[in-house]
C-alpha cells in the first residue's frame, strides 16, 4: 500500500513538474547583439531635449511590438521617459531603443552594462520573465553596473517558474510529511512553509555540489511530496508565510551581502505597463534594489 501511494505521489509530482515547467529563450547570434548594441550606442549619443532630459527604464523579456503597452508621458513633445526593450527574441524594425540580447548569457549582458553603464534610471522584468533567469553572481554585478546614482532594480519576489514536488535527496520522504495535512489552514500554513524551506535548501545543497558558483534566484519551487493533498488555500496560505518567513529574508542578505545593493527594500506596486492583467490584483511584491 505504501509503495503504491508513493508511485501515486511521484506521478503526480511529475505531471505537475511538467505543467509549471518554464520555456527557454532563443539563443542570440553575437553578431546580432553586437549591431544592436550600436544602434543603442547611436541613439543615445543622439541626446535628449537638455531642458526635458528622458529617464532610460530597461524593461526585460519585451520586444518593440510590444511598445504599446508601455506609456511615454511628453512635456513639449519630448519624452518623459525612454523604455529599452531587451529580449532573446527578435524585435520588429522600430525607432524604440531595443537590444536582442540572451539576458542569461553573462557575456552578452557585460556587452550590454558597458553601453549603458551608469545611464539607466530603472530596470524592470516585464511580466513572468523571471522564471527563466539563471543569473548568478556576475550577471547581478552587471545588472547593478547599468544603474545611475539613486537607480533601482526592480526584483519581482516570486522568481520560479516551475513547482516540483518531491522527496529527500536521500531519496526518503521528510518525516513530517507522513503526518500529513491536519486541517487547521493556519497550522497547516505554518508547517508547510517549513516544508517547503526544507525542500529547498536540499535543493541548494545539491546545486551547490554541482557547481561551484550557485544560482542567487530560484527558478524552481521546490514543495514537500504531499503538496498536491492541500488545498488551494492552504497551498497560498502556506506559500505566502514561506515567502515573508524565508524567501524575502534571504533574497535581501544576497542582494546586499553579494551584490553589494546599497539598500533594498520590500514594496508592492503594479507597473503602468501590467494595469490591463486582472490577476495581478492589489499589486506585484518587488525588492527595489538600490546601488
């Protein structure tokens, strides 16, 4: 009986590790890069009105067709605000500042901090493009680079893409799972939020074995095996008290103590260019980094 509800389990975890698993982005031609990086370098030597000078916001994971979605305020028709757009995917032929550009490719991105080097006012991940970051140290550090004096990075709290639910890396289950949910949400919360911390650390723990430089976000959400008996309340319940007991701690020590982001700070916003998505509610929890 055992055995078979573990296989239960396992199947379960796979179909739902399938169904939340994120895409990949297009790899980049270095040429491509390199002749968008001077058209960017043209367009920003070009100027700005000096009396109305136009603040640069880089807006990840969106493309020149998307322009429409992201409002440029004008004071005597000359632009408040520039957006660059920076994909993996191709942008349509446009005057918008642009740069395809693998965001996850280190070497790409240093080509990107040293034309925009101490220029940008904001940078900001356009919707659910974070699930697809494996950025690492370096990639932050050229992130931060790009930031002019009282800039801000705007990290989206929930980072992964793809929920797996599993076991120990010893390949056992964690002993508090074989008590299962008790029904009482707020305990129940609590518990699976421990849960989940646990998971996740054997998950780094393993990384790290891996590889020598870890990741600083994670891509995937690690959860006990048990996860798919909660329900959906207790599920957001429990993630919510995982997210403010354990993610966001530690997400602030790693931008400040590795990055070396001079402040960070926890706020809760929907930018201009996400007002039309009904899901977002009250607002996305970001992490306004400041270098």
């Amino acid at each position: 009986m055992r055995t078979s509800i573990l296989r239960h389990f396992l199947l379960a975890a796979a179909l739902v590790s399938l169904t939340f698993m994120p895409g990949r982005g297009a790899e980049v031609p270095l040429e491509t890069v390199l002749k968008d990086l001077q058209a960017l370098k043209k367009a920003l030597d070009a100027g700005t009105d000096p009396r109305h000078p136009a603040s640069l916001i880089l807006v990840l994971g969106a493309t020149t067709q998307e322009a429409g979605r992201f409002p440029v305020e004008r004071v005597e028709g000359s632009p408040l605000t520039k957006w660059i757009f920076l994909s993996s995917e191709a942008h349509a032929p446009s005057s918008d500042l642009h740069v395809r550009c693998d965001f996850n490719d280190a070497d790409q991105l240093f080509r990107v901090s040293r034309i925009l080097a101490h220029k940008v006012s904001a940078i900001i991940p356009d919707w659910s493009v974070m699930k697809f970051t494996r950025w690492k140290a370096g990639h932050w550090f050229n992130l931060r680079n790009m930031l002019k004096e009282g800039g801000t990075f705007f990290l989206p709290v929930e980072t992964w893409g793809a929920i797996h639910p599993g076991i120990n890396l010893d390949g056992t289950l964690d002993p508090e799972e074989n008590k299962g949910p008790t029904g009482n949400r707020t305990l129940d919360s609590r518990r699976y939020a421990e849960l989940i911390q646990r998971a996740m650390s054997n998950a780094e723990r393993q990384e790290l074995r891996d590889s020598p430089v870890p990741l600083l976000l994670p891509s995937t959400l690690h959860v006990p095996l048990v996860w798919v008996r909660l329900d959906a309340a207790t599920q957001t319940q429990a993630l919510a008290v995982w997210k403010s007991t354990y993610l966001i701690p530690a997400l602030e020590r790693r931008m400040r103590e590795t990055v070396k982001f001079r402040s960070v700070n926890l706020v809760r916003f929907t930018p201009t260019f996400l007002k039309g998505r009904p899901e977002i509610g009250a607002g996305l929890e970001y992490l306004a980094c400041k270098p």
